[in-house]
C-alpha cells in the first residue's frame, strides 16, 4: 500500500486567548490518495473551511492558530516548514480555489496576466512561451474564444467564466492537490453543474486529487469518492460515498439526509432535526451532537464518541450506533 | 389541491390575489456625462399569475430572472411600469399611499436574509408588536405583549424571548421572528423571498414545515420565492419557472418535475445535485451564460443556450399558451421532457 498524498493528523485549530480558547478545529484526521477525491461536508460552524485554510497554513494568525496534529503532503509535514518555504507549496504542489472567484481576483490585471503569474512564480518559461501556455489553460477550463479573451479584465467576465479562470490559474502548475472551498456556491444551478463537471474533467485529464469543501450533499455525492463528516469542529463519519449515502452510521449524518428536500420526493412533510448547530467551541465534553440527537444515551454527555469502524472504509463516532452495529455483527456470527 | 380551480379560462373562484400584464423595466445610464446611452433592462416582462385562497405558487429561477422584482411588485413595495396586481377584486396598483398602508395587513412579506431585516437594536417584542400598535390591534401594550407571545409559541420559539434582541437567536430563530412579524397581522397572502436559503442545511426543514403549519392553520396564500427546485418541491401547489423575466413554464407541482415541458425547466431540474451516487448522470449541462438583460436575444429569451433551438426561436418569441389544463409554456416546440437523455 502505498502512502496517501495528504494526511492530516490529529489537527486543532483554536482561535481567541491561548488560556481560554474556542477550538473550531479539533483532532481530525482524514487522508487523501493521489489523483482522489475527497469531500468534506459541513454546516456553519463544522470546522470544514479552517480544516481546509490548515493545509496551506492559511488560518489567520491572530486571532487563530493551528494548535495541534501534522500536515503530511508526501510523507513532510508541512506544518513543521520554515514559514518562509510555504510559497513553494502553494500553487506548485496545493493549489486552492473560493466560492467567490472576484475576491480572489485582481480587479487591475487582465486575466491573461494574472495566470501568467502563476507560472511566472514556478516555471520557467519565457513570455511567448507563456502566454501559449495561459492559452492552452483557458482552452483547457472551457473559455469559449481564449484568444480573444487573454487580454481582459475580471469584470468583463460571468461569476462562472471568473470560476473557470480561477480552476486555470489553480491547476496552471500542474499541482497534484487541489482544494475547491465551496466553489459553486455562489454560482446558479446550471452554472454549478458546468463548473462541477469542469472540475472532474481536470481530475480525470491532470490526475489532480481534490478536496471539494461544501454544505451541499449533493454536490458531494456528485463528484466525490471518499466523505468526510463534520460537525462543530469534529469529524463525525467517514467513508467511501456509497456507504456514506447508502449507510449512513452516525445519527446527525442520518438525520441530515433525512431532513434534505429531494426532487423526487413524495412526502408531504420534511424530517426534521430539533435545535441548531452549536456555535464553534462550545462542545467541550462528550459528543457534540448529542443535544438533538433522537438516539442519546446518558454516556453521550460524558465520553466524546471516538471513531468506531462500521466497515472496511467506513468509521463514525456514535456510542449508539456503534454497539448497535457490534451487537448485530455478533449475532450473526453465533449460530 | 387547489391547481383545478385556479387554472385558466375563467376560474369558478375568483383567486386571491392575481398579476395581470406585470412589468418593470429599470432605466440606467451607460457611459460617461450627457453622452451616455440610456439602457433599459425589463426585469419582469408582462407576467400574469393568480393565487388562490390557501394556495402556494412557487416562483423558480436563476439569479437576474426577475423573481424577486415580481415578489416586490405583488406587494407594492416597487411601482410596476406596467399592469395591475389585483388583491380581492382591488387593484393594488391604484391605490392612494393611504390605502395601501391599510393594505399591509392583508399582505406581508418574509425576507431572505432575517439579520438584515431585524432593527439590531430592537428587542423581539417590539418588532413584532410596532406594526400592531400602527394598526390598533391590541387595546394596551400589555394586551399585544400576550399576542406577541402567543405568536412566537405559534411559531416554535418560547415566549420568555421576546426582550432579547436579534442578535441573540441563530439564523432559524431569526426567520421565525420574521415569520412572526409577518404574520402577526393576520395577512392573508405572505411573499416569502428565498426564506430559508440563507440557514443551515439542517435548520431549513424546520422553516419549511412551520409555513406549512401556519398555511392550514390559517388558511394563507404564498407566493413562495426560491432558486431551489428541491425546496419548492415540498411546498409547492404551483410552480412557475421564470427566465430573464418572463414565465416560461407553469403548472402544477407533480407535472412540473414530472414532465417538465419547457428544455429550460428540464434543465434546471437536471442541474441540480441531488444527494444519490448511484444515481444515473443525466445531467442536461447548458452551454454558455445567461444573456445580459440589456442585450436580449431576439425571439425566445432561451434561444442563445437551448439545446432544440432552431431559427423560428430566434426570431418570434414564443407566447405562453395552455398546453394542459392548468400548464403553460412558452416554447415553440414543447412536449413532455423535450430534451432526450
């Protein structure tokens, strides 16, 4: 077996005083194989964009700071780099794209120019050679006229094209990781669905593995081999997406695609979860899920759950479920 | 429920409220000083529409469609450039200021974003009671206090909270104090704009199934706004699908997602994401953006990304004509689910 191309180990993100902290990140641990896919799904407050900021050591400092855990991209921990190496990082090895592709964008620098510079930052090409690779990218990431095109302002472009031309600069250095932070979210459905369709034809064609960040399970389940679950700053399932979609172990994760409305859905009414989502930070003791849980027990209160196997790929933290599951295994062992 | 009876010519019931010949075009200048060419964009474009008694038509599409200019010209809260909104035989339009602040019992809205339309610094009890002091339901302060905590038990918050302030609730909380305040009135016909788009996956049932909940406890109208198929799905009597400000397909709820007859509608529901990796990649992707509203295609506005298009849909726009009972659509070749997959 050979070692995964990112592994996050036991990372803590705690923003606030250091005597008094809010931890929005705490202990997590998931991996990513090269040329993967993993989505990370969340609700406001789940951590999943700080987990994200982690990996390329984005977590703004202060008031946050990664308090704990390793980074491990191609076995180095990049939380162990000279701060001033990460630059090298960022763009050749991880790249990374936001739901708002304007902000991310220089409003002053035609398009051409500004992923010109993303090469211009790792490759050495001259500039005729460059502006022949910008033109492959655009093509690459669907631009209708690239030629016509390279010489224009973010302005001049859609939200989707924006969206297109940041995937461009993202993968314009070939980078093997590339972490997508709710990347459609500001986008229309039919928009969305170009973009998504865009990011797996970039996974199929570069081999790139990707990390998609997102609130929206369909979107997961669409372009997706591996979830990972969280909930107030923790993970609280994981597995290969069928049996996340099909098998759902952990009761927030069960409830949550319960309470989903779906197109081709017949119920009168929604299922629906009681309370809201903690705020970050404010789960210090057992499971954080517990208080709108339909299947709590008293030991839900005191002991956090840890992540129990459900199957070969399969791991969620629920006492409940998982004695359940144990209890069913052992009966069907015995006779 | 309600679709047969509500459905064109000439309903038995008279609908609630109704939406004949609808537009709004906003002016703006492009360029520079006195040289600047005026450009008008038609935000909505001669729509008609009827709700009726306890009934909810959901309005969907993309970002610029014009649905929640529409939304806004049902209640008056912008002047329509052209056509009538009439309230129970009354044309809203038409009404002097003051009649339509007596109006706004009768018809009330619900925001997307609850934050911003909640005064931060106005505890939860005054800003569900001011509009009943305006309109003198409740004799004494005292008296609309108990209504103010009846209607936060009605609408799933517990009274005690009625002195804390907007910003001590999360996001659902937020929208039942503007589900409160919108109802608290006793309206008839609610626009809800986009009202759970902004909250957590987890939270947006909860809303979803109290509107409901008020709908049959109080006999409302909803003119329900979304971007979501999904979400209409379970509210919905209705569904009108809008693009580039006109309607392009409506009907009733199960022959909208079940034979969509618009390519724009099949579309839409084809595009969305649903949370099933075993279901079958169908997906209809349309080439190219939504046209800017100051250059419109000529003919059919959907002309420039359909996938049937032909030359008649770019030079005569298609009228929005019965094709069943109850369904209209706007396209010069529509059939059940037009665009093979």
């Amino acid at each position: 077996m050979t070692a995964p191309l990112l592994r996050i180990e036991n990372l803590s993100v705690e923003f606030g005083p250091r005597a008094n902290p809010i931890r929005v990140v705490d202990d997590v641990s998931f991996e990513i194989e090269a040329g993967g896919s993993v989505g990370v799904v969340g609700e406001s407050g789940s951590g999943k964009s700080m987990t994200s900021l982690s990996i390329l050591r984005l977590v703004p400092e202060p008031p946050g700071r990664i308090s704990g855990g390793r980074i491990l991209f191609d076995g180095a921990d990049l939380l162990a780099l000279p701060r001033n190496q990460m630059p090298d990082i960022r763009g050749r090895d991880v790249a990374m794209i936001f739901q708002e592709p304007m902000s991310s964008l220089n409003p002053v620098m035609t398009i051409g120019d500004q992923i010109g510079e993303a090469i211009l930052l790792h490759q050495d090409l001259n500039s005729a050679q460059r502006r022949k690779r910008v033109l492959e990218l655009l093509r690459l990431v669907g631009i209708p006229d690239p030629a016509g095109r390279i010489d224009a302002y973010p302005h001049q472009f859609s939200g989707g094209m924006r969206q297109r031309v940041m995937i461009a600069m993202a993968v314009a250095c070939n980078p093997r990781l590339l972490i997508a932070d709710e990347p459609t979210t500001a986008l229309d459905v039919t928009i969305q669905a170009q973009v998504l369709a865009l990011l797996k034809d970039v996974r199929q064609r570069l081999g790139t593995a990707i990390l998609l960040i997102s609130h929206d399970l369909g979107i997961i389940a669409d372009s997706c081999e591996r979830v990972v679950v969280m909930y107030a700053g923790r993970v609280v399932e994981e597995g290969d997406v069928r049996s996340i979609f099909r098998n759902p172990a952990h009761p927030y994760t069960r409830a949550l695609l319960k309470s989903i409305p779906r197109l081709d859905d017949e119920r009168d009414r929604l299922y629906q979860i009681p309370g809201s989502v903690p705020l970050a930070g404010s789960v210090t003791q057992g499971c954080a899920f517990r208080a709108r849980c339909p299947l709590r027990v008293e030991t839900c209160a005191v002991d956090r759950p840890p992540l129990f196997a459900f199957g070969p790929s399969h791991k969620a933290a629920c006492w409940v479920t998982a004695e359940a599951a144990q209890a069913r295994s052992a009966a069907e062992a015995s006779p | 429920m309600n679709a047969q009876a509500s459905t064109r010519p000439a309903p038995v019931a008279e609908p609630l409220i109704r939406a004949e010949g609808l537009s709004k075009v906003f002016s703006s200048k492009t360029g520079l000083g006195f040289g600047g060419k005026r450009a008008d964009v038609r935000a909505v474009d001669t729509v008609s529409l009827e709700v009726a008694r306890g009934e909810t038509l959901a309005v969907v599409g993309e970002s610029g469609c014009g649905k929640s200019t529409l939304g806004r010209l049902m209640l008056r809260l912008i002047e329509p450039s052209a056509g009538k909104v009439l309230y129970d035989g009354e044309d809203l339009t038409q009404l002097s200021p003051r009649g339509m602040r007596a109006m706004r019992r009768h018809v009330q809205m619900i925001f997307q974003d609850p934050y911003g339309s909640l005064s931060p610094r106005r505890s939860v009890a005054d800003i569900i009671a001011e509009p009943m002091g305006v309109f003198g339901i409740g004799s004494s302060a005292r008296e609309r206090r108990e209504m103010v905590a009846d209607l936060l038990t009605q609408v799933g918050l517990p009274p005690r909270y009625m002195d804390r302030y907007p910003r001590q609730f999360s996001g659902g909380q937020r929208q039942r104090i503007g589900i409160a305040r919108a109802i608290a009135l006793g309206p008839s016909f609610i626009v809800a704009d986009e009202p759970v788009s902004a909250l957590d996956v987890s939270v947006q049932a909860q809303v979803i199934n109290l509107m409901q909940d008020l709908q049959q406890k109080r006999g409302l109208s909803y003119l329900f706004i979304a971007h979501d198929l999904a979400v209409v799905r379970h509210i919905a009597d209705r569904v009108a699908v809008m693009y580039l400000g006109r309607i392009v397909e409506m009907g009733p709820k199960d022959a909208i997602y079940r034979t969509p007859h618009h390519p724009y509608t099949q579309a839409l529901l084809s595009a969305a994401p649903e949370p099933d990796p075993d279901r079958p990649s169908r997906r209809i992707i349309l080439q190219g953006d939504v046209p800017s509203p100051t250059n419109m295609p000529s003919g059919c506005a959907f002309s420039s990304r359909c996938p049937l298009a032909q030359d008649i849909c770019r030079q005569e726009r298609p009228p929005l004509r019965d094709e069943l009972p109850g369904h209209q659509v706007a396209c010069h070749f529509a059939r059940p689910n037009p665009i093979p997959v």
